[in-house]
C-alpha cells in the first residue's frame, strides 16, 4: 500500500514540471512578441518623425518663397508670351538687391529653380524650389523638403495680379513730400474722401507741410513710418479739424505702399500725326488736331487754343500756353516716370478748360479715343505747373513734379499724380475740388504692374520616396 502512495505523488511532480515549462514558454514568447512590438512601433515613430520633418522642411521652403515672391513684380505691358521671362528676372534681381547668396535662381526654359537651402544652422533639413509656367494667368511653385532619406513636395499656384491699393483712389498722391500754402482749400465735390491724400516721401521726414488758411478736406495717408506733419497758423488743418486734434484724428503714419501705376505714352502716339514745325504759328488763335510736337521744339502758345485728341510731345521739350487752351482730349509726354531733373516741362500760364474725350467728334481720327476716359495729362518725366484759372479739367494729371500757384484752382474730375520724389506745392488763393464719382477703373493710358498673388485654396501636398 506505501509503495502505491508513493507512486502517485511522484506523478503528481511531474505535471507541475510540464505546467512550469508550458507558462515559461509561453511568457517568453510572449516577452518576444512584446519586444518585437514595441521595436516596430519605435521604428514606426521614428519613420513618422522623419516624414514630419521633411513636411516640415517644405513648409517653411514655402514660406521663404512666399516672402521673396511678394516682392515680385514687372511691368503691365509685358505681353503673356513673356510674362514668365520677366518674373525669373524680376525675382533674381530681388535676391540679388538682397544679398540672399543662399538662393541661387537659374532660369532653364520654362522652369526656374533654387537648388538645395539648409534650414536651421546644422541641421539635415533643407528644401529646393521649382518655379513654372502653367498658363497665361498662373504659375506653379513646387517645393520639396528633404530630411535624412525622406522628402515631401508641396505645391501651389500663384496668380497674376495687381496691387490691391492704387494711388487713384486718392485726391492727390505723390512720392516726394506735399506743401500748401496760402488760402488752398483741397475737398471734395461729393464727399471730403474725394480729396483723401496719399504721401510716400520715403527720403524725407516732413512729409507734409500746410502753412496759412490751407485745408485738406478728407484724411492724410503717409508711407513714411517717421514722416511729420506740420501745421502753420491757426486754420491750417485737416478732415475738418486743425492743431493736433487734426494729425491724431486724420492722419496715418507707415501705410502700406500704394501702387503708381505705369504711364504708357506709347499708347496714344499713333494718333499724334500732324507735326507742329518751327514754321507753325504758334501765336495766334488756333485749333489743333492730334498733334506730335517734336523733341526740341520748345513751343509757346500764346494764342487763345483748341486742342483736340491727342497733343503727343517728345523729349526734350519745354510747352508753355500763355493764352487760354481749351482742350477735348488728352496731352501725353513721352519721358520717364524716373526722371525728376526737370528738364521737361508742361506750363500753362492761362486759363485752362476741358472737356470729356467722349465728347470728340465722330470722326475717323478720333476713333478708339472715345472710349480712353480719365485722363487729361500723362506726362510722366515732366514738371507741370498752373497759373491761371480753370474751371473743369476732364481727368487725371501726372507728371513728375506738379504745383498750382496764384489763381489756378477749380474742379479736377480724377486725381494729380506726383511721380517725382521732389515736392509737391500748392499755393496760392483758389481751391481746388476732387470729383472722383463712379471712377472705378485706372484711367486710360495707365498700366497696373503685374504681381503675383498666392492661390490658398491650391495648396497640395504630394508624397514621393
């Protein structure tokens, strides 16, 4: 019976062995099984962290590209077939102006592109940059971000544009400082925001000066963080008010540049076909026809005078009207929005008057003017300057370097635009009243430059190995 006993007991060891060596298996494997887990989902972080980085290194490519293209810009006439020649160059001249040695843009046919940039001092992170041409009125930026083995390429279109602000929608704009002096009032015939004034005077800090009973009926606009305003004698004010209740309440100090559009002269010079001559009398009272005054001339026009369509000059010239001029049509000056030397000149010393282009007759050499409304003087590369009275001036004027004095002043339907970088001055005795009602589009002869504006909704990540 002892011996059976026995037996059973030491049966009973062994199945606590097997069940011993069954758990231990099964906890090692398991033990396996957790390590290779968890070593996959290390791996898999770390993948996702690379991924992220190069994600993140695209990004910020982005935003190095968004930066240096907002300061993109050509000229409006540039026709569509070179469009994207243009903005290669334009942008290589930005980066250039800049010092930005780190981007180095090469233009090979269509595609303009900006080989490897390092991000964060010290880092692997780096992206490159491809810019192309996808039609007329886009253009596509891929940008791809690099980290260790992983890439990531983000893309998104930029449309051609303009810039949102032009200085016609003010009363007066110019890029040198203004200064009124003597009884001028500036307002409006509608409202007092027709004579709204914008002033760049990025070179000086007194960027405007009214001295006297002067007013400027809307509110001041000044480009020049730092620029100063200063009030002489006890009505020189602003929006209504004078003193520092005027400067606190209508003034506003580092705007955002607002756009001067491009003159093209070029435009209208095929119209100027009957050339005024050193034999032309230019004395007595005459009406003229779409004329070309040509470079040199110097003429003065003493006359009572009619003008019509389009009076062209070329460069150099000095024009003087001492006599009345009445105008139906547009003068236009082929120099430069750059030159600010004065060596060209527009004087009217007489009273002036015009009428609306619309009005010319219809006749053959009239046609297709009736339709170039805004303007009555683009004549950029020459001062301009007013004497006498007038009582409507059908449009825009533009020159580089404008001044009312004495008895000029009257009603302009459109805005003075001051290119020169030199003084703006009105003085005198007369007031002068803005009428921009319903002048929604630039007026003829003036082209917007070409921007490039970026399309959010065209953002798009793509995933290459």
């Amino acid at each position: 019976m002892r011996t059976k006993k026995l037996l059973r007991r030491r049966r009973r060891q062994g199945v606590v062995l097997v069940m011993a060596m069954i758990f231990m298996v099964v906890f090692s494997a398991f033990s396996v099984s957790l390590a290779t887990f968890t070593g996959t989902n290390l791996q898999i972080a770390k993948n996702h962290r690379v991924a992220n980085r190069a994600r993140y290194a695209a990004e910020s490519g982005l935003e190095v590209m968004r930066y240096w293209l907002s300061q993109v810009s050509i000229s409006g006439t540039t026709s569509d077939s070179q469009r994207f020649n243009a903005i290669c160059t334009s942008l290589q001249s930005v980066l250039a102006d800049a010092n930005a040695i780190n981007l180095n843009a090469t233009q090979s046919g269509s595609i303009l592109s900006i080989p490897s940039v390092s991000l964060a001092g010290g880092s692997s992170d780096q992206f490159t940059a491809a810019l192309q041409a996808v039609d007329v009125n886009s253009l596509r930026l891929s940008v791809t971000g690099y980290h260790d083995t992983v890439q990531r390429t983000i893309q998104v279109d930029y449309l051609f544009g303009s810039k949102a602000n032009s200085v016609f929608d003010f009363g007066a704009a110019t890029k040198g400082p203004l200064s009124i002096s003597g009884n001028i009032e500036l307002n409006g015939v509608n409202i007092a925001i027709e004579s709204n004034a914008y002033i760049e005077s990025l070179d000086e800090t007194l960027a405007l000066s009214i001295v006297g009973n002067s007013q400027i009926g809307g509110n001041v606009k000044i480009a020049n963080p730092l620029g100063m305003v200063d009030l002489q004698g006890g009505q020189a004010g602003i929006g209504g008010e004078t003193g520092q209740n005027a400067i606190d309440n209508h003034v506003e100090f580092g705007v955002p540049l607002a756009e001067f559009p491009e003159p093209n002269p070029a435009q209208f010079e095929s119209y100027a076909i009957n050339v005024i001559d050193a034999n032309t009398d230019t004395s007595a009272d005459a009406t003229f026809e779409n004329i070309r005054i040509p470079a040199g001339l110097n003429p003065h026009f003493s006359g009572s005078i009619t003008l019509k369509g389009v009076t062209f000059i070329e460069t150099p010239n000095v024009v003087t009207f001492s006599g009345t001029v009445d105008m139906t049509g547009i003068i236009v000056g082929n120099g430069s929005e750059n030159d600010d030397s004065g060596t060209n000149q527009l004087i009217f010393q007489g009273d002036v008057d015009s009428l609306p282009i619309s009005t010319l007759p219809a006749e053959s050499q009239y046609e297709g003017l009736h339709e170039q409304v805004g303007t009555f003087i683009m004549a950029p590369g020459f001062a301009i300057s007013f004497t006498g009275n007038f009582s409507t001036l059908s449009g825009a004027i533009a020159g580089n370097g404008i001044t009312f004095s004495g008895n000029a002043g009257g009603t302009i339907n459109g805005s003075i635009i001051n290119y020169s970088h030199q003084e703006m001055i009105l003085s005198g005795n007369s007031d002068l009243y803005f009428n921009r009602s319903g002048l929604d589009d630039i007026p003829a002869g003036f082209v917007p430059e070409i921007t490039l504006a970026f399309d959010a909704s065209s953002y798009r990540e793509l995933t290459l190995q």
